[in-house]
C-alpha cells in the first residue's frame, strides 16, 4: 500500500477524528478540572492593615482567609504605634486568591541605634555634616574659651558626656560645645 493510498483511507481518517474528538474532550476536561482547584473568578479583597497590630491584623487576615508574612523593618516612623503595620503587599484593596501571603513590613519598637562618629577636635563646618549623614541632629550649641575657633571641643546628649563609638538612637539632638578662638588666660 502506498503512502498517499495509507493517507486518504478510511482507517485512517476515523483515528485522526478519533484523535481531534479525543484531545477536545481531554482540554475541556481539563480546563474545568483547572477551574475548580484554582477557585478561577473567586478574589479576596485585601483589607487595609496599616497601623494595626500584629494581632489584629493577623485576626483580619484569617477572616479574609489570607495568610501573613512578616518582614523586617529597620525602618523606624514616629507616626505609627510601635510593632504596626506600616507597609504592606499587595496593597489594601487588591483581589487575590484565598490563602494569598500578604508580606507585612512592621514599625520597630525605635530609631535604630548608630554609632557616633568621631568629631572632637574637628571643625564645626566638619562635624555637622557627619552627624547630620548619620542620622543625628545637631542640638544647642555653646562655646568655651579655647584658641581653635569652631572647632567641636566635646559633645553630649540629654546632658551626659558622648565619646566616639557610642551608640545613640537616630534622629538625636547632640550638643556640640565649640572653642571660641580665645586662649583662655588673661593677657597682662
């Protein structure tokens, strides 16, 4: 039998319509198969977390039949409780399947601390900027008779005594007590 004879027989026209009816049966089968596990259509719409607690977010969640992941923030907001919720993804009103994981970015209890770099005996044009980089305001500043104008003598924090390497909480106001050019002694 040749092969064009083979191609136009009936045998094999019937396992070729066999074969099409077969894989249509099979995708739909399949499809609706797909449908059903995957809830398709059926969408959870993310509550808004912000500025709850751990807790009452998670107790939110549940209800939603979401899921929470929690991610470490070193990101420290004064406009928000302590160990609240002030990010999250998805966003608060987005539609996702049930026992979606929400990733929740919390406050910390504070500013982490940073280590005071070294500005005594540096000028004051110097020493404000290295604060300000890292995180620390500059707070009142005063002056004591030593012949290096503006340059940075000592430094304090809420009145206590600071040496370089100390670790304070950013955002802090640091007193800067500077020379005011003058030697100190008087001059007869």
């Amino acid at each position: 039998m040749s092969l064009i004879k083979f191609l136009t027989s009936k045998a094999f026209l019937k396992q070729i319509i066999l074969a099409i009816v077969a894989i249509i049966v099979l995708s739909f089968l399949m499809l609706k198969w797909l449908d059903y596990r995957t809830n398709h259509g059926s969408f959870v719409t993310v509550p808004d977390l912000a500025g709850k607690s751990i807790e009452t977010a998670g107790i939110l969640l549940k209800d939603n039949q979401l899921t929470m992941e929690i991610q470490d923030s070193a990101n420290y907001n004064p406009n928000y409780p302590k160990y609240s919720v002030i990010e999250q993804y998805p966003k608060a009103g987005s539609q996702v399947k049930e026992d979606r994981k929400i990733y929740l970015i919390l406050n910390p209890s504070g500013y982490r601390k940073v280590e005071v770099p070294i500005v005594v005996g540096r000028t004051f044009r110097q020493a404000k900027p290295t604060l300000e980089a890292i995180g620390f305001e500059v707070g009142k500043i005063s002056y004591i008779d030593d012949i290096g104008k503006d340059e940075v003598q000592s430094i304090s924090f809420e009145g206590k005594p600071v040496n370089a390497g100390d670790l304070l909480p950013m955002t802090s106001k640091i007193d800067v007590v500077l020379g005011n050019g003058n030697r100190g002694i008087d001059e007869e």
